[in-house]
C-alpha cells in the first residue's frame, strides 16, 4: 500500500494494481481514526479507509472478516470487497 498515507496516494495505488480509475468523490463525516472517504468508479460508489497503526490496522482487517460473515448470514451490513496492505 502507499507509504504515504494521504487519500489520494492511497486511490492513487488502488487504481495501479487494480488498472482502475477510481476518484475521491468527497471525505465522509465523523470516523474515530483516520475517517472514510467515499470513492466512486462511474456508478459504482464504495468506501475507503485505512489505519496507520498496525496493532488497530489488524483489528480492522478482523472487523472485515467479521462483517463479511454477517452478511454471509444475511444481516444488513455492507461487505468489503478488500482488505490489506
């Protein structure tokens, strides 16, 4: 992932590994850490965060998991698409 943790740099290597072209559409309100930001690609809208801090990045990626699993049982929540660095 991008060493330099800013959004743009973030979307910036996003698009490169994934030869897409996706743009910062605006910064989300509230967020405890390093706050969310909505990215589109034409129609499609996802949301993008990120953790500097290792020890919260892992609780992070194990939040993922754990949402994943809860939409696998059908419980309203949105499914992350990707998780790593």
């Amino acid at each position: 992932m991008a060493s330099d943790l800013e959004p743009a740099s973030i979307v910036a290597e996003i698009n490169a590994q994934l030869h897409a072209d996706y743009v910062i559409e605006r910064k989300l309100a509230g967020g405890e850490q390093n706050g969310a930001y909505l990215i589109r690609r034409g129609a499609q809208r996802l949301v993008l965060k990120w953790q500097s801090d290792p020890k919260k990045a892992t609780q992070m990626l194990t939040a993922g998991a754990a949402v994943n699993h809860a939409a696998d049982l059908d419980w309203p929540v949105a499914r992350w698409l990707s998780a790593g660095g």
